[in-house]
C-alpha cells in the first residue's frame, strides 16, 4: 500500500502578508507538522498547485523555507496563482518536461503522474496545450505498458464538479485530456483549485479534490458570488494500490483538542475514558 499525503492551495504570500484575513504561513506550518508527526512513513508529499497568491518570487521563497522541513519528499505543481518563471528560479531542481512543471514518480506498480496547468495567459482557467498532451499521452501509456496502475494530479478540475462559479474557472478546452483519460483509465484522479473537498467518480474514474491549506470556500451549488469561510487547514492522506485509492480527509490537531479516548475490551462496547469534560455542560 503506497502512502501519498495530498495539499493543495497554501497561497503563501511574502513574510508578514495575510490573504483574506487569514495566516497562509501558520496555517502551512501547522500542516507540515502534522505530517511530520503523524505521517512521516508517507513515501511522497504531493501539493497541486497555487503554492502562492501571487507568483512573486518572495512568495517562493517563504513557501521554500516552510516546507524544507519535511521529513518526506515532496513534489510541486502550480496552479493559476502561480508563475512558472519566479518558480523555477526558488525551485531549480524542480523536474521540469518540455518546459513545463510536470514528471512522474514510480512506485513498484504505480506511477504518479503530475501534471502543469499553468494558463499563461487567463487568471483562472487551467492549460493543457499540446506539447503537455503529448508528455501525458506518452507518460500513461508507458506506465501501461509496464504493468502499472497511473494516479495523475492536477491543480484544475478538467470537469465540472457541479459549482457554478468554478464553470467558467476550470481545465481550458478539456476534451483531448478527457479523452486520453477515458482511453487510458487512470487509478484515480486528484486536484485542487476548488478550495472545497469534493469527491465522485467520471466516466468510470474515481476523483478526489481537497479543499486545501488557505481559506475555505461555502459550498453553493447555485450562487454568483463567492463567500469564502474561515476553517482548519486540511490536506488528505491516499492510501494507494493496484486495486483502488482510500482518501483520508484530515486536519492538523493537537493533544489539547482531544476530548475522550477509547480503548477496546474483549466484548467489543469498549471503554471511554473522558480527558477534557465541557463546564457547560456539567
């Protein structure tokens, strides 16, 4: 069973900048300390995209000095808030491919594909021009070729997930992707962008989106106008093999918020012991 830990969406800024209200730097901290506490078996740290919430150069450089503590490997996509140029520059032994952000990883019979949806020329939509087909064409089909099972990570959705407001805000022209997809059926499907936790299958390929490190979206199905809400930062842990993917939804905690603990006993109702009891109610 292959361990990947998905994050997505930190939107780190310059040291001292907030993004809407909000800390990206703690908020990434508190993640990468999670994982390194409680997920450091994990084989790879993959973060779809939106590294920054800007592009700007300094941005890399803080997002770099956080995740630099990492007890695991960590590969880097970009999204539509990034810059492929001010990236490659904090980043230069990033893999690179044709002159974009994307490579692949083996694990025994699974191969990650990661994928660079970067539009160089809209703030929202995602890019997958021909040069990246090719590269994701030939990608998928040699892991095929060889026995293994393909998982692929992309920052934008190449579908709708059902949100009006992302409609207009996903994969630009996705229908030679959707196709190789279709012909190749990929393990599963991951990515970020929404800043909501989605899950479903398409056309017969299982997908999983976090709703990411930064600010949370309010779900609205309907809506025009965006509503953005403050919550934990998440990241999920895919536990992955030849015959499917688990996803874990999960957010960092610490020994103070645990409530209660159970243990088993021989009759299966097990024993609770209360750690932390709520004054209001007793």
């Amino acid at each position: 069973m292959l361990k990947v830990i998905h994050v997505t969406d930190t939107h780190i800024g310059p040291v001292g900048q907030l993004v809407l209200g909000l800390d990206p730097h703690e908020r990434l901290r508190q993640v990468v300390h999670a994982i390194n506490e409680d997920h450091d078996d994990a084989a790879l740290c993959v973060i779809t995209g939106d590294l920054t919430d800007r592009g700007d150069e300094d941005s890399y450089r803080a997002f770099a000095d956080i995740v630099s503590v990492l007890k695991i490997p960590y590969r880097l996509l970009l999204g539509n808030h990034d810059n492929r140029e001010n990236f490659r520059r904090a980043f230069p032994d990033a893999p690179v491919e044709d002159g974009f952000v994307q490579s692949t990883a083996d694990f025994g019979d699974i191969r990650l594909i990661f994928l660079d949806s970067l539009h160089d020329n809209h703030a929202g939509l995602g890019q997958l021009c021909n040069s990246r087909l090719r590269w994701f064409s030939g990608a998928i089909d040699e892991a095929a070729a060889t026995g293994r099972r393909s998982v692929a990570f992309i920052h934008h959705p190449p579908f709708s997930v059902g949100v009006k407001m992302f409609e207009q805000m996903i994969l630009e022209n996705p229908e030679p992707f959707l196709n190789q997809i279709t012909a190749n059926k990929p393990l599963h499907l991951v990515f970020g962008h929404l800043h909501l936790t989605t899950s479903g299958s398409w056309n017969g390929i299982p997908y999983s989106c976090n709703r990411g490190v930064a600010h949370r979206i309010a779900l609205s199905l309907d809506g025009d106008v965006t509503e953005f809400v403050e919550s934990e930062p998440t990241f999920d842990v895919m536990l992955i093999s030849s015959g499917g993917v688990l996803v874990h939804h999960t957010s960092p905690t610490t020994n103070s918020a645990v409530i209660a603990r159970e243990y088993p006993t021989e009759n299966g109702k097990g024993h609770q012991v209360v750690l932390r009891v709520n004054l209001e109610e007793s």
